[in-house]
C-alpha cells in the first residue's frame, strides 16, 4: 500500500482529534478534548507555530505528526520538534514511522529548520532504536517542563 503524506488543514481538526486521544490514551495522558481542539485549530490556521501532516496509506488516514517550530542559538536559528508522531495500530510494523520521520526532515530542510527534536519515554525502547535508526541522537539531558 503506498503510503504519503498530507498538510492537515482545519477540515481535518475531527479525524485528528480522534487520532490524538487514541495517541493520549496510549501513553496515559489525560484528554481534555476543548483545550486540545482549540490549540490545534491555532495550528491548523497559522504555519508558524508549526504543522501537522496526515499520514495516509492508500486513501486511509494511517497516523499524522505534527512539527512545531522555535529557534535556538545552539543549533544557529531555526529548529522544530516532533511534538506527536502516532501510527494507528493496524498501520504499525510497516514503516510508517521512519517514512514520516523522513519526511519531516525534508519539511525541515525546506522551511531553513537546522536541527529537529523529538523526546521520547526512558521505557520504550522500540521508539529509542527508531528514532536512533533516523539518525537522532540521545544528548543525555532531561526534557523538563513547567506548566504557565
């Protein structure tokens, strides 16, 4: 099945809400569906926070990602991170990952992006080979967050 990949557009703000709760409820994130809609209706509407991109196979909506970008001087300007990556189950094993990946690298490369992030969980180590296969790099640093 050929696989490709679509720029999210508002229309598609249902089928990818579906997706995110499905990707929340997997890695046991609360879902507050109204703060989560309106956020990537911003997204939807304005490239400059970032982009979210369906992944399709065939004509099926297989999984989406979504890149948000920022800047930083340690990698001289422009970077992105992979702010969601999720395959639905019956598309996993094929690929589809890796693909996506990639294709994001080239949306990067693209939009003048020098460096793509993504974080991933100390306990998967499926996602760790994937994401090391891709050509990313563990710095041994924590990614901390606080809340505003």
């Amino acid at each position: 099945m050929e696989t490709s990949f679509r720029l999210a557009r508002p229309a598609d703000a249902d089928a990818l809400l579906a997706m995110i709760k499905e990707l929340w409820g997997h890695e046991r994130m609360p879902f507050e569906e109204a703060p989560v809609r309106a956020a990537l209706a911003r997204l939807l509407e304005d490239d400059a926070y970032g982009v979210a991109y369906l992944m399709l196979a065939g004509a099926e909506a297989a999984g989406y990602f979504v890149l948000g970008f920022g800047y930083s001087l340690e990698f001289h300007g422009r970077d992105a991170f992979v702010d969601e990556l999720f395959v639905r189950d019956e598309f996993r094993g094929r690929g589809l990952g890796a693909a996506a990946l990639d294709f994001a690298a080239g949306v990067c490369r693209e939009r003048g992006v020098r460096a793509l992030h993504l974080e991933v969980d100390h306990s998967n180590p499926r996602a760790h080979a994937l994401y090391r296969k891709s050509g990313f790099q563990d710095h041994e640093r924590h990614l901390m967050t606080r809340r505003l």
